[in-house]
C-alpha cells in the first residue's frame, strides 16, 4: 500500500494592517508587527519559518553534508598567520583543528642591525610552538559556553607588556574591552563595556582610546581611559551629532597623531590631536563645509611637519597631494598643496600612507587593486621618483596592502586571485642598490584535497546594457565545462557603497565550481570596480541600474553558449539581497532560484525610519526619501517589497539572523509572506534564520562552512547540478 507524502505547508502571518504616509502616498502594510523581536507570537512564528525551510530542504542534507566535507578536506585546520612585527615583536594566529576560533601568539624579534633580516618572519610551523611562544589570547578558551564569539579590535602597548582586546558574545556588534598585563598574565581591573570596533593605545601606554555607538548603531564618540581610573570618568575626545556622519579613528604611521575621521560617501573631515600636545586639542584640516571628500595624515619629509592628502577636490578618482599645515589656516582657494599623484579618468586613487623612506599608495586601475610605492624624497617636487609597482603574473588578480610599519624596510602585501589562494608577500621597499624592490613571498594557503589551479579557468568577458554601457563580468569554470548551452550558471553580484568585487580564491565556491555551475560575478554599477563614476551611476537616482546591469548579466550568460538558460540561479547579499529583491520582480522568468542573504528587501520601510540603525548614513546612498517626493516615489518603485506581483517566482531562499543589526530578520520575513501570497507558480519560498548570530551569520568557522553549504546546496539542486563531474571533486 503506497503512503500519500503530505507535502509542508508554509507558515501562514496574520494581516495587521499599518498605514504609512508621506507625499501623499497611502502604502498599507500587514505584516510590520513583525519587528517586535521581544514578542513570543514572532519568535514562534520565526521557528515555524525554520521548520517549514528545514522540511521543504530535507532533501538537501546529503548534498550539503557532501560540500561541507569538501570544504572541510580543501583547508588545512591547523594552521597559522605569518607573523607581523610591531616593534620588538612578532604577531601571529594560530588555527587548530576540530577548534572554531583563532589562538592569538607572539614571540620575541631579534635586532641584528640587518633591517631586511630582522623583518624576515620567523618560520612558523603548523601544530609547533615556537620557543617564547606567548599566547594572547585563546578564542575558544573564551568563546566556552557563550552562543557568538567575535573580536573587535586588539592593541598592544609600545613597549609590548599590555594587550587589550575587544569581545562580542551577542553577534550585536557590541563590545566589552578587556585589558591584560602580558608579564603576569592577569587581567587589569579596567573593563569598558558596549564599545565599537577599533581600540588604540597612546604612545606612552598610559591611556587607552575607544568608539562609541548611539542608540541607531552609529559610532558617535572617541573616549580616552586613563588606565586605573573609573570608566565613569573617560573622556569625550570628540563627539559627532550629525546623524548622517560615521566617526572613527587611528594612530597616524609615526604615532605622534591620534587621526579622527568623520564623514560619509560624499564628504569628510579629519581632526588631529598630537600627542606631546595632548591639552592644545583637536585641529580640523579641511572643514566638511567644503564638502570634500578626503584622508589626512601627518607626516614628516626631511624633519619638516608636512600633511598627507588623498582626497576628490577637482578630482573625481581622487588624487594625492601634500601641503604645509600652516595652509590650511587660510580659505581653501588661497592654499597651496603639492601634487604628488596626479587625477586620472583611468585610475581610481583608493588611499596612501607613509613609511619613513615611502609613500605607499592603492590604486584601482582596469578594476584591478593595485599597489604603488614612491620614495619621500623629493616628493611633490620636480625630483619627484618614479612609482614602483610590484609586478605579479595574472589578468584577474587583487593585490593590497595587509599592512605597514613606519621603520620597517618592507610593507606586508596579500595577494588573490580567483584560483591562486591567498598569498602573503613582503616587498622590499625600492633602493639603489635595488631600484625596483623585491617580492619576497611568506606564504601561500595551503590548499589540500588535490586542488590544482589549471583545472579552473577565469576570464573577463563583458555584458552590455540596456543603455549601452559595458558591465564587467568575471567569469568562472571547471575546465572540463563543454560550450554546448547544457551547463548550470549562477550570477552573484553586489552593486552598492562603491564596494568592488574583486578577484578572491573562495575553497566553498570550487564545490558550485566541480559540479559544472558557471559562476558570473557582476561588476554592475554602483559598486566601484570602474572609478567612481561607475558608483555615481548606480546610486541614489540611477540606482536601477545596479538591477538592470545585473539582469544584462544574466543576458549575457543565457546567451553565451555555456549555460541552459533554463538553469541559471542567482545570489546576492545585504544590499546585493536588495539587489535579488528587485530582479526577482524585474525578470523572474530568467531564473530558476534566487539565493538572497540578510536582504535589505523592505529598503523604504527601513530608510524612512530615522530611528532605526544606519537609516541616516544610508541617505547619500539611496537618497533621503522623508523629505525628498522623488526620492521617495523612485524608491517605491523597485523596493523589492512593495513591488511583489502576480507572477511566478523562482525557488527563492531567504537566509538572514535573529540578531542582525544592519538589516534586520524583519526584512526577509515580511518579504516571504507577500511572495508566497502573490506568486502564480509553485516553486517553494523559504527563510532560513540563524537565531545566534549577527550580519555575517553565526560565528564560527564550521559554522560559517555549513551555512554556505547550506546557500551552495540550495542553488546546484535548484539547477539539477548534485552530481560531481567525472574527475573533479577532493582527490
């Protein structure tokens, strides 16, 4: 006798209708009360979700078990950072199988009078501790017993004897700052609750200085602690009230600064404070008023105070200057600053810094990251030197700097490429006797399970838009793919905030990559791949290329020879989540399954809250639609949640966090009630919520692994692509 299989049924929220109004639109929304995170009827309804998800994907489990295994044999668990040297001492983390978190170590550096000697990493075996090995601090140690463990921010005094580190049990991105005495162990009675990322000693060791956040999540205030006295008593070193502005801080190369940075994506400002000076206060560089965007560092060149410009004024890729500080005392038209690196339509200048002998510049050229070094002498003058750019062998690749110290004869490089695993090199800063440096690799990731970089294949391919503009794309393959229009595809793309996309070795996406899924990331608009005109195009006003961009993407794909067009998936995240929102009513009929990540669905619900956290950083990115009509009637039209209608959608899988403070769980599950009442078709429409963590999902690296499992297993039995190609796989 056959048994009749009961397919799941969805969770089914009740209607409570809202009305919301502004610019004499009605918009009438049932499902706002289910923001109330403390209400036992939401949590209830949210572990209905999970079920319903966990039925309608049970099938999945074999095929996510199968690539977290995969992920699982390609990494090597114990394992360990190179170590970076802060004045007499090396730092390091240390990765330990079957253990979630990172052990943090040091060990002592030798001083010969060799430089490039004494900057060589000591060698650091997996599993073997060093001699005068000192643990930090041992994650897992702390993260025993709590549901989320993160760090936030770490420093250490000049003279190495204490390290204070910042912890976050919650996934909230709050933070509580421990400070411990490396001679005996013991921590220091000093302890600094709900603080921000980024900690930083003074030079002398005797104060320590923190971030603050507001009650919207936004970092408002740098404190100072004078160790040993009552927190109560910290500090104010500067406060920022405008709402739209997000204030950090750091130490400037040569530490005699503390930096303050206070901006948006538009304009900024810098304050310092010096400190054998610490009671004169903070200086502004250049006031916000004229609306620049820019970064400011204090240097010396040849003994003499001079300030570091990478900044947009006349320059829309931003370029670099130097100047006097005693020019910024008069209006900006009368001030005189130096060029050192020259505007150029091709060339995105990204940031600069110092070392003692060389100015470091990132640059973004052909959407590559790149790395420039000039010497300090003679720089912004004609005896300017030529910049020296370390030269590596790939099309697609990404190259930055991990990392500098003023003295140091060399800066710390990390490299990637779509199949090169990460790489750490050092290069020696160009002199005489070695005019174009020198590429010292560290290390490169091991990769284990027989992977070999020559059985993928990327190239660079271009999509063109409905407007004509030519969209990048970066595109990924097993070698044994065959263009005979028969493979699975899957386009992911972001496409905000002038993030970019770079090249990027991923051991998850190799598992998408062996099952013969063409991968396409999309360098639409609105990220920053192409300068920052290639961002302006696709924000506030031209935010809907950003959509269209992504769907010319899919064009491109469908008709590429590769893929079936019947099976192409896409993924997106955060603002990319939006992204999948939008293309989802747009074009659903091109995909077979959309994977959106923490999506930020429900953006005009969210922005047109000035409570709630972030809105108002986000109004140079979209607009501000509480007092603008037509940034408000142009948000209505692609917010994914207002724009649901009778078609039929894909299989759509919505994965986001209890605890998310960038977009919250509310989001994706408004978002699913309405696609699941509205849809023609029957392809199943799920969320996945992760009741322990925060933006980035739980929090640790087993976790992490089955999670993309979880996304990647969605997408390849969505496309009918489970099966591994003949050879490809852990060997």
């Amino acid at each position: 006798m056959s048994q009749t299989v009961i397919p799941p049924v969805p969770p089914v929220a009740k209607k409570v209708p809202t009305t919301r109004e502004h610019h004499g639109d009605v918009f009438v929304d049932n499902y706002e009360w289910l923001r109330d995170k403390e209400s036992s009827e939401v949590v209830e309804h949210l572990k209905a979700e999970n079920a319903y998800q966990e039925a309608v994907t049970a099938h999945q489990e074999p095929l996510r078990e199968a690539i977290f295994q995969e992920i699982k044999g390609r990494t090597q668990e114990t394992d360990l950072s190179v170590p970076n040297r802060k004045d007499d001492w090396w730092y390091y983390t240390r990765s330990v199988e079957g253990k979630e978190y990172g052990i943090h170590c040091r060990v002592r550096a030798a001083n010969s009078g060799d430089p490039v000697a004494d900057w060589t990493p000591p060698a650091v075996e997996p599993g073997v501790e060093l001699q005068g090995e000192e643990v930090l601090l041992d994650g897992n140690a702390e993260a025993e017993g709590k549901p989320f463990f993160s760090v936030g921010g770490s420093a250490v005094t000049v003279d190495g004897d204490l390290y204070a580190y910042a912890v976050d049990n919650s996934g909230e991105e709050r933070f509580t700052l421990r400070i411990k005495d490396l001679r005996t162990g013991e921590l220091l009675p000093d302890v600094i609750e709900n603080i921000f990322y980024g900690v930083a000693f003074s030079p002398d060791g005797t104060r320590i200085f923190y971030t603050v956040v507001d009650d919207s999540w936004r970092p408002y205030q740098v404190k100072s602690h004078v160790l040993g006295t009552p927190v109560s008593e910290d500090g104010v070193i500067y406060q920022e009230d405008d709402v739209s502005m997000w204030l950090g801080f750091e130490l400037s190369s040569d530490r005699r600064y503390l930096v303050l940075s206070i901006g948006c994506s538009e304009f900024s400002e810098t304050r310092l404070l010096r400190f054998d000076d610490y009671d004169a206060g903070l200086s502004t560089v250049i006031s916000r008023d004229e609306r620049i965007l820019y970064e400011a560092e204090p240097f010396l060149l040849d003994g003499v105070e001079t300030i570091l410009l990478t900044h947009n004024k006349d320059a829309i890729n931003s370029m670099v200057s130097i100047a006097d500080p005693a020019e910024f005392a008069k209006p900006l038209a009368e001030q005189q600053w130096r060029t050192v690196v020259e505007h150029s339509d091709a060339v995105r200048v990204n940031g600069a810094g110092v070392t003692s002998t060389h100015l470091v510049v990132a640059v973004r050229q052909d959407t590559i990251e790149r790395v420039q070094v000039l010497p300090l002498a003679g720089l912004g003058t004609s005896a300017q030197g030529a910049a020296v750019e370390p030269a590596f062998d790939e099309e697609l690749y990404t190259a930055g700097v991990a990392g500098s110290d003023y003295e140091a004869p060399v800066i710390r490089i990390g490299y990637t490429s779509f199949f090169t695993p990460s790489r750490v090199y050092d290069f020696v800063l160009p002199t005489a006797a070695l005019p174009n440096g020198e590429l010292l690799l560290r290390k490169e990731s091991p990769v284990l399970g027989g992977y070999t970089a020559s059985d993928y294949v990327a190239t660079r391919e271009w999509a063109t838009a409905a407007d004509g503009t030519r969209v990048p794309l970066s595109v990924l393959r097993h070698a044994s793919v065959s263009q005979d229009s028969s493979a699975a595809g899957l386009v992911y793309g972001y496409g905000s905030y002038e993030v970019s996309m770079d090249p990027g070795f991923g051991v998850a996406r190799l598992s998408l990559l062996d099952r013969g899924i063409v991968m396409v990331i999309a360098h639409i608009r609105g990220g920053g791949e192409l300068g920052r005109r290639w961002y302006d195009d696709g924000k506030k006003l031209n935010k809907k290329n950003t959509f269209t961009d992504f769907i010319a993407a899919t064009d491109w794909l469908s008709q590429s020879g590769w893929v079936a067009p019947e099976r192409i998936a896409a993924m997106g995240g955060s603002a990319g989540g939006l992204l999948m929102g939008a293309v989802a009513n747009l074009a659903p009929e091109k995909y077979a399954a959309i994977v959106a990540a923490v999506p930020f669905v429900d953006a005009l619900n969210t922005i047109l809250d000035p409570e709630l956290p972030l809105s108002a950083l986000e109004w140079e990115e979209w607009g501000n639609p509480i007092t603008d009509p037509e940034v408000y009637e142009y948000m209505k039209s692609y917010t994914p949640y207002e724009n649901i209608r009778a078609v039929s959608y894909p299989r759509i899988a919505a994965v986001t966090s209890f605890n998310d403070t960038r977009v919250f769980y509310v989001e994706p599950a408004k978002w699913v009630q309405v696609l699941r009442s509205e849809t023609t078709g029957t392809a199943p429409i799920v969320m996945k919520i992760e009741m322990d963590g925060g933006h980035g999902g739980a929090s640790g690296r087993y976790v992490q692994w089955r999670e993309r499992a979880w996304d990647y297993a969605f997408v390849a039995d969505s496309l009918g692509a489970v099966d591994l190609l003949p050879g490809a796989g852990l060997k």
